[in-house]
C-alpha cells in the first residue's frame, strides 16, 4: 500500500475528508507509520525466513572460525595475555568504526 493511500484511509477512518492536510502533525505521522509497519508485515515471505537462517548461520560460522584461530595463533601460552590485547584491540577499532560512523551522519 502506497503512503497515500495509507493517508487517505487514515483520514477516512477518521472522518475528517480531503480537506485536511495528511501528517500536519506528529500523531498523524505515528499513526500513519504505524499503519504503514501493519500493512508491510504481509509481506514477510518463507523466503525471507530462508535468508534469515542463511545470514545467520553464516555470521556464527565465521565467528567461530575467528575466534579458533585467535585460540592456535594469538598467545597460544598465555591467555591472559590473549585476552587482554583481544579486549584493547576490540575497543580500539570500536571507537574507530564509531568515529567514521558519526562522520558519515
């Protein structure tokens, strides 16, 4: 369903006609976003289910291998030594990544 046909039938669910403007204010926006997330959920698909699963076995699997190879190669004799540099390492391209980020926004 298109934005203004969402518009049109929130206004006339409303009774209020053509005569009023659609979104002049911000609880006309939330309704009509809210419709908008009702009318999109139909449309979820077994193929995006199928996508989903695909996605997130992928992201495990490549977690897991990371985090084996980290166990062989990174301090393999002292693990809190491995920890330690995991975390500091982790934080700094956090806070990297979050700079770019706040650039790009």
């Amino acid at each position: 369903m298109k934005l203004r046909n969402l518009q049109k039938q929130y206004h006339d669910e409303q009774g209020q006609g053509k005569d009023r403007r659609a979104g002049s204010n911000l609880l006309d926006k939330t309704k009509l976003f809210l419709m908008a997330r009702k009318s999109n959920r139909n449309h979820l698909t077994t193929e995006h289910l199928l996508y989903a699963l695909l996605i997130g076995t992928s992201m495990i699997m490549l977690w897991r291998g990371t985090w084996g190879l980290l166990d062989t190669y990174f301090f393999p004799h002292s693990k809190p030594t491995s920890y330690s540099l995991s975390v500091i390492i982790g934080l700094l391209i956090l806070s990297f990544t979050g700079r770019i980020v706040k650039k790009l926004t």
